[in-house]
C-alpha cells in the first residue's frame, strides 16, 4: 500500500469512528457509568471487534455470510439482542451520586473487554462496509496479509483514539452531576440509545 493510498485511508478510518454509532453509544455509556480510569478496558474490546470483523473478511467468510441468508440472520439477531440487553442493564442502573461513583457496581475488567468486542464483532453492517470499502485500498499486485494488517492496525488506532474521547466526554459530564436524579436520567437515555440503535440494526436488510 502506497503512503499517499494509507493516508486517504487514515483519514476515512477516523471518519468512520467519529460517526455516531454503537461503538461511541457504548463509550460515553462506559464513560458515564464508571469514569475514564476504568471504562478504559473496553477499548481494546472494540478494537478485538475490529480485528475479528477483518479476519472474517480476508477470510472470505464475510461474503458467505452477506450471501447467506440465515448466517446473515443469525449474526443481525445476535447483535439485536446484545444491544437491546445492554440497553436494558443501562436503563435499570443504580442512580449514584458523584460521591459514590468510586464504589459503584459495573463491568470489570474482562466484562468491558468482552463488552467492546461483542459490540463490533456482531455487527454485520460493519461487515458489509469492510466488504465494500477495504477492497478499494488493497493493491493486488502486492502481498495482501501485510496491506490487511495496515488497515487492521489503522482501524484499530482510530477507534481507540476517537471512543477513548467520547468516553473522557463523558466521564467528564459525570464528574458535573451531582445528584442520584441527575445519574439516573442520563443512565436512561444511554439505555434508550442501547435500544434504538437495537431497532435500528433489526431494520438493517442484506443486499439484494
């Protein structure tokens, strides 16, 4: 991959984290719940999302899956239910005041990990936006396990870098509300985004 081709893609992979998705949902949810210092971990979970979307797709199980009807399915489905669940806990959160936000109950460490990367990995429209945009990148005439691995890298650095600001944004945010009320409200409307990204994902259709 020539540097001028890899800096077009560097450009377009922070535009694709920047956009408002569920990878930013679960950040500033994560942030929100339990600050910066913690919510950390589940960085890299998304970033083993990322990596897991890719290996699908330099596999070539991506198409089978796109072609797939019931694949396609069972992997939106998955997704739907992982999504809505998450919403649900993030509705039903303790309300906790600032002052308690050092003790309160969330993921730990294996959890947020395993949190990031449920996130991107069942998420077939990521699928199908590698299928289509990542093509466009590879030069054939050259090794592809290496051009592969630069764009896994760069995806990987993005949306760490973008998702590890909307979560300072929202640890900040935390670190303003001041009582149970207030934490209670936001914890409702991440758990609300939880759920209408769920329904959004359950309208999501395969290519014709």
């Amino acid at each position: 991959m020539e540097l001028s081709v890899w800096l077009t893609f560097v450009a377009a992979a922070f535009a694709i984290s920047l956009s408002p998705g569920t990878a930013a949902i679960a950040a500033m949810s994560t942030g929100s719940q339990v600050g910066l210092a913690r919510g950390w971990r589940l960085l890299p979970g998304l970033a083993l999302g990322i990596t897991t979307q890719m290996a699908i797709v330099a596999l070539g199980l991506g198409a089978l899956i796109i072609a797939s009807s019931l694949a396609f399915q069972v992997v939106k489905w998955l997704g739907v239910g992982y999504l809505a669940w998450l919403g649900w806990q993030q509705w039903r959160a303790p309300a906790k005041a600032l002052d308690e936000a050092a003790t309160r109950a969330g993921p730990g460490a294996r959890g947020l990990l395993m949190r990031g990367w449920m996130i991107n990995a069942l998420n077939p429209k990521g699928t199908v936006f590698m299928l289509a945009v990542v093509p466009q990148f590879l030069d054939l005439a050259r090794p592809l396990p290496l051009q592969y691995l630069a764009i896994t890298a760069t995806l990987c650095v993005s949306e760490m870098i973008v998702m590890a600001g909307y979560m300072a944004v929202a640890a900040r945010v935390l670190g303003m509300l001041r009582s149970p009320k207030q934490v209670g409200w936001m914890n409702r409307t991440f758990g609300a985004l939880f759920m209408a990204a769920a329904a959004l994902l359950a309208t999501f259709k395969r290519a014709a």
